[in-house]
C-alpha cells in the first residue's frame, strides 16, 4: 500500500530551501499525488507547478524529461517515474512524474540528479502497483463509431 506520508518524506529529502524548493509527485495526466515544499511557498504555487509540468507531457513522452521556465515559479524540471524494465514504446506511459521546482540559484544538475535518484527510489514501490495506475490507451479515431448514423 503506498502510504501519502512516506511519499511526503521522500519527496522532502530531495529539498534543498530556498533554491529548491519543491518536489511534486503527479500523474501523467496532471493530477496532484503528493508533494513537499518550502513553508514559504505557497498551495497557489504549487497548483501552477503541477498544471505547468502536466501540460508539458508530451516533452516528457519525445524527450525523457522536460524543463521548464515560468515566470509565475521559477524553473521547473519534470522527470517520468518508470520501472527501469520498461522501454517506450508507442502509447508508453510512466507510473508517475516527478517535478522539482528551483530557482536559478541552485546548480541545474543538482537538481537532475536528485530528480533521477527520487525517481529511481521511487519506481521501485511503485512499479508493483503498474496495472492500477496506467490509463488504459485512448482508442484511435478510426476505432469510434459514431452514436448517430450517417446520412
């Protein structure tokens, strides 16, 4: 069972305040799991963290990773959390994402390391859980009849 207090504290490990200063835990569709974060931060922010880094999937999917820059919170590295078996393939999906949020302040690979270590760590519990956490596929247009006939 995964329990939101032991995901809290991993992702509290990886902080470093004030230059790194929060960790996110989501789903590839964009859905908040868990997170940890600076007390001087606020939710606000963080929201606008995760609705950053869940709209920016699709660079995670082509690239492995995404990096991001708002002007709202800073910078924003996004990494998926995957079984280290698993190879992408067409319509491949990771368990989770994480996101670490940072300013300019903090060397970047720093922050790529501790993103792949959390990562790493945290596919191990998680990858157990797979079939209950992939969305099943979207089905292709062609695959979709229409509720009305066609005239």
């Amino acid at each position: 069972m995964l329990k939101l207090s032991s995901l809290h504290t991993f992702l509290s490990r990886v902080l470093d305040p004030p230059d790194l200063h929060t960790a996110i835990l989501l789903t590839p569709a964009g859905e908040l799991i868990s997170y940890a974060s600076d007390p001087s931060r606020s939710k606000e922010d963080v929201r606008i963290a995760v609705g950053i880094s869940g709209d920016h999937f699709t660079q995670v999917e082509e690239h492995g990773f995404a990096e991001l820059d708002s002007t709202k919170v800073g910078q924003i590295y996004v990494l998926p959390v995957e079984d280290e078996k698993d190879t992408p393939v067409e319509g491949w999906q990771p368990l989770m994402l994480i996101a670490l949020n940072f300013t300019k302040d903090i060397d970047e690979q720093v922050v790529h390391l501790k993103a792949k270590a959390l990562a790493a760590h945290l596919s191990k519990s998680l990858s157990r859980y797979r079939e209950y956490l992939i969305l099943p596929p979207r089905p292709s247009p062609s695959n979709i009849s229409s509720p009305t006939p066609v005239r």
